[in-house]
C-alpha cells in the first residue's frame, strides 16, 4: 500500500481503470467503466473525464501537476469506521491500561494503530470514548499533521451512572451533574457525546445483557442538553428495552444494539437512528486465543448469528448501516478487524454494493463528513483496489493506494 497525501498548493491527474464511486445510485449506478482521469485541485475533485492529462480541466492549470498511472485499479470513497477504541490495543486490555501511565509506550501504541487504520483504507474514525480523553489528544496530533492518521471524532469519556458498566470508558455521573458534564465535554471540544445505556452482553447466558442505567427522562435530558450544544448523541445500548429507551430519547446513533426487535428497528427506521452493529467484537470470541472465563461458544455463535439475521431485517426495513468494529475491545485490531467486520455483513446477506454504501457514504454522514462519493467538488480522499470489490467484497483487502487530503 502506498499513502499519496494530497497537497492542496498542487494539481494531480489520476488515470484509472474504473471508479466505484457514486454509491447512492445516481448518474445511473454504482460504477463508472474506464477508463477515466480523475483531476484534483486544491484537496478536491475537479473534474471526471476520459480524456488524459488535460490541464485546461484546473482553475489554476500552471500549478506543479502530480501525474499518475493506476491502470486497471478501482477507484472507491475512503473507508469509516464509526466505532473505535484508540486508547486501548485489541490485545490485552490490562497492558493497554498500564499504558495510559506511560506515555512513551502509549505513544507508540496508539500512533502504529493510526498507521494500521489507515493502510486499510480507512480514513475516519469516531472514537468512543477512554476514561482519560486520550483519543481527544491524538485527534490534535493528527489534525496538526504530527501523526499521520484518519480523521478522528472524539468523544472524550462516556457518560455513564456511578458504580454501573463501563469505569475504563467514563467517569460515573449522578444524575443532578449531567449539565455540568456535558458542558464540561463541550469545552474539551468533543465531537459527539457517548452515552451508556446498558451494559455488555454476556458470553455464558444467550440474551442476558448488563441493566438500562438511565431512565427516559435522564436520558432525554442528556439528547437535548447535547443537541443545545450542537453535538450528536452515540448511545451505547445493547437489549430491546435499552435500544428502544434510547431510540425514544432521541440519540443520533445506537452502538450494539444486540437483542433488539423488528418492532425497534421500525421505530430506527422512522426516527432516522443510525445502527452501528458492531459484529465482530463478539464473533472474535470464538477463535480468542485469551477466551474470557466460562465463555460458552454455543453462545457466543447464536449471538452472532441473530445479529446478522438483524442486519439483514434492518436493510429491508430501510434503517441506515454504518460500519464500526469496536476496535481496541478483547480480539478486535485497530484496521485489520475491519475486513472481519464486512465479512460478517456479507454473511448477513447484504450484497456487496451495500457493504460499500455502508463502510463509505453511510458511515461517513455518521460521523458528518462529506465523503462517500468520488464526484467533483468532494474531498479527495479515496482509496485505489486491484480487483473489483462490486463483485467480490474481498477485493476491498486489495489496497493498493490511499489518498489522502493534507
């Protein structure tokens, strides 16, 4: 893989063997046949053509112009991954913790795992959240152009209930605090605020998931104290009654949302709640080389299974998928569990130009960038594939360019 950062003083022209870029079906389907010049001009696409190497396509033509021969490569939107964890490794969560009091060996961590993001193909993340606000420092970093990285949309910590699920993720809020913690995370300049409604599904009893912390009301109150502050609400909600709660209450997004029903994914579809299934957190279990303790596979697998079965009810019900790996929890790689992720998508039955609508426009209106489309005037970040990733979503392993607006 080979990462191109676009510098927005240059002119570049791209030729290519086809584009699989306009994902919302529009200018009649998902694919344009090559082959194609794609022109770019001050960090964005100005023009699609099949005639190469035309200057007179540039505002400013006399500009430094990058030429660049992709041959027979698929052109496609960057990858988003709507949930990820950067303080923590995927590896062992107990060393990934010590590291929050080294910050040398947190470093390193943290900036190979922007790398490994990254030569995935994925350009944006949204960070869920650490107890410390770590990924609110690298989002700086990588924004200042220090680390090369995605973009990343912090959420600071999570707000949770005191002595409930999640003490690694947020600090425990009473009630009476949330407008002061919420203020408080509108000053350290979060993205989205993350909110735990539930706790975790287990992995020794098929469909038992830790309480609902929050009542209507609290939660209610936590929506449009966020929205007063111009922030979206990403709720982690996991069980029927937690996802239903948050869904009433008015969240942007529902994280997990293992165990809830046709019923709530209607409610989804009509209230415009994105869904971010997060499979592959669960579905690593069964190969863990570090197996929690009494886990139950038989379980894990029927978890999984009705799960995807979910994923399939939510495309037909019209509820919109966003992709998010849950990165940094036990199995779950910083880039890599990302292809696992869309795997178990195509398992579910999606084809897979709605995988990519997924992993790309979708995903990327989460976390409210104007990406998804390779079309003039957008962005110019996109990623470039041997194969064709329309008929075979492996092909999405195939990266062989990154392109990357600095």
């Amino acid at each position: 893989m080979q990462l191109i950062k676009i510098d927005k003083t240059q002119n570049y022209i791209i030729n290519t063997g086809t584009i699989a870029g306009d994902m919302e079906g529009t200018s009649g389907g998902p694919t344009n046949p090559g082959p194609l010049s794609i022109y770019l001009e001050e960090g964005r696409i100005a023009a699609i053509t099949g005639t190469k190497d035309d200057p007179y396509r540039f505002k400013q033509p006399n500009r430094q112009t990058t030429f660049l021969d992709l041959g027979s490569l698929t052109i496609l939107p960057p990858l988003a991954d709507c949930h990820v964890h950067l303080a923590l490794d995927g590896l062992d969560f107990a060393t990934a913790r010590r590291r929050w009091e080294q910050p040398g060996e947190l470093h390193t961590q943290i900036s190979t795992q922007l790398w490994d993001t990254v030569r995935h193909g994925i350009l944006a993340v949204r960070d869920g959240g650490d107890r410390p606000g770590i990924a609110l420092r690298y989002r700086e970093l990588v924004a200042s152009g220090e680390l090369t990285g995605p973009v990343i949309r912090a959420s600071g910590w999570a707000l949770r209930k005191p002595r409930k699920y999640g003490s690694f993720l947020g600090r425990g809020v009473p009630a009476e605090m949330l407008d002061s913690a919420l203020g408080q995370l509108a000053r350290h300049g979060v993205d989205q605020i993350k909110v735990l409604v539930s706790g975790v599904v287990s992995f020794k009893e098929y469909s038992r998931v830790g309480p609902v912390q929050y009542t209507y009301e609290e939660l209610s109150a936590i929506v449009q104290g966020a929205r007063n502050l111009g922030l979206g609400v990403m709720a982690h909600a996991s069980s029927d009654e937690a996802v239903a709660l948050a869904v009433k209450a008015g969240v942007n997004t529902v994280e997990h949302g293992y165990f809830l029903s046709r019923d709530t994914l209607k409610l989804m579809a009509e209230k415009q709640v994105a869904w971010i299934p997060t499979v592959v957190p669960v579905a690593a279990q069964l190969t863990s080389l570090h197996p929690a303790p009494n886990q139950d596979n038989y379980v894990i697998a029927k978890t999984v299974d009705r799960q995807l079965a979910m994923i399939n009810e939510a495309r037909n019900l019209g509820v919109t998928l966003g992709v998010g790996t849950d990165s940094g929890a036990s199995g779950v790689r910083h880039g890599y569990s990302y292809r696992q992720e869309l795997a178990l998508y195509r398992q579910a039955g999606l084809t897979p130009e709605e995988i990519i609508r997924c992993a790309t426009i979708n995903s990327a209106r989460v976390l409210g960038l104007n990406w998804g489309r390779i079309a003039p005037g957008n962005p110019a970040a996109m990623i470039a594939v041997s194969g064709d990733p329309l008929g075979d979503i492996n092909n999405l392993r195939n990266i062989e360019y990154v392109f990357q607006p600095v």
